[in-house]
C-alpha cells in the first residue's frame, strides 16, 4: 500500500442545533484510509458514525476541520466541483436503497453514467450478473426483495468504476442472511476491483470482516482494530 492515504481527514467538526440545544457530533476526528483498504466505522445509533461517513463523502461540510481525497481539497471549490468528483471517483450504498421506483433495475443502475452523458448498458448488465441478477435486469424495486434491492444498489455505485465506495449500514434493512451475504459480496466486489471500501455499521461482528474496525463514541474515535 501506499504511504500516502487516498482518503484523509483532519480535526472535523460538526454540530447540530435542536431548538437551543447544541449537539456536538464530531469532536476532532481526524482518519487516514490508504488505497484499497476496508475500514468499518462502528458504533451504536448516535455515535457520529454516519455524520462522518457523510463528511468523508463530500455529502456533508464540517464546520472545522479538512477532508482531502486523492490529493483535492473537498468543500474548498464549489459545491458543482464536489458533485462532479463523487460521480466520477465516488460510489454510494445506503441503508434505504434509494432505488426510483418507476425505474427497472438496469435503468436504475445506469443512473449514475447518465449523469457523466455515457450511458454504460454493457457495463450495467455486467454490473447486474455479477450481484447475481442477471434474471431480474427488467424488474422493478417493487418486485424484488430487500436483498435483491442492495444488490441493485451496489451495482449501481461501481457503474462509473470509483475509486472509492462509501456504505451507510447496508444491511440495515435486511435480515442476518442477507446481510451476511451483502457484506461479503461488498468485500469481494472491492477487493476484486481493488477498491477502497468504507462502511458505516453498528454490527462489531459484521465490522470485524473489514481490513480495520474504527470505533466511534460520543463524536470521537476510541480505539481501531486491524
């Protein structure tokens, strides 16, 4: 690996007001993630994992602090600058799927090239066969189980071949199985592809499968498990 990180963040900060009540939900987390490594950030509901997730992603300016991916300076241009590096260099899983419903699932996948002006069909029909669904490529959500959804999901985020997934407790909304499975396809996707992989779980034995487990309380890291 690299001794230089792809992904680096230093002393960020972030808080949210509730009517006038300050909630501190990064206190100075700084965090290097080397190329092709699996990080798991990991605490229970509140922690700031998520927060920090987000911020890592570009999706979510600090207040204080600095976010540098492969050598760019995220929050410094504009806000169009940011948006243009995460669908080119960036794939997104999240707990809901967020899948449009009116959209089969290779329409689904293909989004994200569609925003870049390629519409990558092959690429997104591979994408789906790989996930093991080649047999629902003309589905909609609406007729595919929760599993079958992520799976969409996650084709859809390594359509624009990233450099980067980012993955907010992609097997919240599933049962063990298919959240073992969704895990272990994740690892195999990013590892084959020689990706890099971060993921947001409150699940230790789940965050134990990465390369590191980073643990989050109360907006700070406690300890990290290689």
């Amino acid at each position: 690996m690299s001794t230089t990180p792809q992904l680096s963040a230093k002393d960020l900060y972030r808080s949210f007001k509730i009517g006038q009540r300050k909630i501190d939900v990064l206190r100075g987390i700084s965090i290097d993630v080397q190329r092709g490594e699996a990080v798991f950030l990991c605490g229970v509901s509140g922690a700031g994992k998520t927060t920090l997730l987000y911020t890592l992603a570009g999706l979510e300016r600090p207040e204080a602090g600095e976010v540098i991916f492969e050598g760019h300076i995220l929050y410094k241009k504009s806000s169009s600058a940011d948006a243009k590096l995460r669908n080119h260099k960036m794939g997104f899983v999240f707990q809901s799927y967020f899948l449009l419903p009116e959209l089969t699932a290779l329409e689904n996948v293909l989004l994200p090239s569609l925003i870049r002006n390629r519409q990558r069909v092959d690429e997104a029909v591979a994408g789906l066969e790989r996930v093991g669904l080649a047999d629902r490529l003309q589905h909609l959500p609406s007729e595919m189980s929760g599993g079958e959804q992520q799976r969409v999901a996650i084709a859809r985020a390594l359509i624009n071949d990233p450099a980067i997934i980012f993955a907010d407790e992609p097997t919240g909304n599933l049962d063990t199985a298919n959240g073992n499975a969704i895990i272990e396809l994740l690892l195999d996707l990013a590892r084959e592809k020689q990706k890099t992989l971060v993921v947001v779980t409150h699940d230790q034995r789940l965050a134990s499968t990465g390369d590191r487990r980073i643990d989050i309380r109360d907006g700070l890291i406690t300890g990290q498990t290689a």
